[in-house]
C-alpha cells in the first residue's frame, strides 16, 4: 500500500510541475514580451519540462509495472491506452517547440536578432496546443479512476 501511495504521489507531482513549466512556457511566448533573456529563459523552461516529462514517463511506467492493481490490469484499461496516445501527440508537439526554442538561441547568439513575430505566433501556437490537451489527459484520468 504505502510503494502504490508513493508512487501515485511522485506520479501527481511531475504532472503538477509539467503543468507549472508547460504555463510558464505560455506566458512567456509572445511576441510583445521577447527579448533575449526570455529566449534563454524559454529555452531552460523548455529543458526543465522534458525532463519532466521523462519523469512523469517512468513514474506512469513504474506504476504499471509495480503498481497494486498489477500490469495486465493497467494493458487491458482502453483509457489508459487513450492517455498515453495524448502524451504521445504532447511529446510530437513538444520536439517541434524544442527545435524552435534552440534554433532561436542559436540564432540569437549568433546574430543577436530575435525570431520573427510569425515564428514565435506557431511556436506559440504548439505550446498552446499542449496546454489544452493536458487538461483532457486529466479528465480521462478522472473518469479512468472512476470505474468508467
């Protein structure tokens, strides 16, 4: 009982913290507020919510490999295999900005010009993306552990 708590509990705060680096992201990609230190800053941002995410992985892995309810039960759950698919298209979406955010470093560095307003508006644009699928991660996950 108390490794399936601990390993709920490790699960939740990687998503809560995906949630704090993915909205930081947000709020930072605009066109009006980018400067150099807020693309240095998306840029670390970006690092911390990979690495989050990889962490969010492998709890989710751990908790099916050692959780209480056992592997098969967690395989043969369709919603399980519905929020993994979103994270999965979350991962996709998040390469994209990762390329952009290191390219605009890049370039910066290189230069000292900022991206253009239209490839910050996509780039944007993919975070937000992100930022809307995870809630519907967390309301199949709601439903899921309802018994649905």
């Amino acid at each position: 009982m108390t490794l399936e708590a601990v390993l709920a509990s490790l699960h939740l705060v990687a998503i809560l913290t995906l949630v704090v680096f993915l909205s930081s992201q947000a709020a930072l990609c605009r066109t009006e507020w980018l400067n150099a230190a807020v693309v240095e800053r998306l840029v670390r941002l970006d690092v911390i919510y990979g690495v989050t995410a990889l962490v969010l992985l492998l709890t989710g892995l751990v908790r099916v490999v050692w959780g209480i309810k056992g592997m098969s039960w967690y395989l043969s759950q369709p919603l399980l295999h519905l929020k993994v698919m979103l994270f999965v298209v979350m991962v996709l979406l998040s390469i994209g900005t990762t390329l952009s955010l290191r390219r605009w470093r890049r370039h910066l560095r290189a230069t000292g010009a900022l991206p253009e307003t239209r490839e910050v508006e996509r780039v944007r644009r993919l975070v937000m993306v992100q930022s809307h699928v995870l809630p519907v991660v967390a309301v199949i996950a709601v439903f899921w552990a309802r018994g649905w």
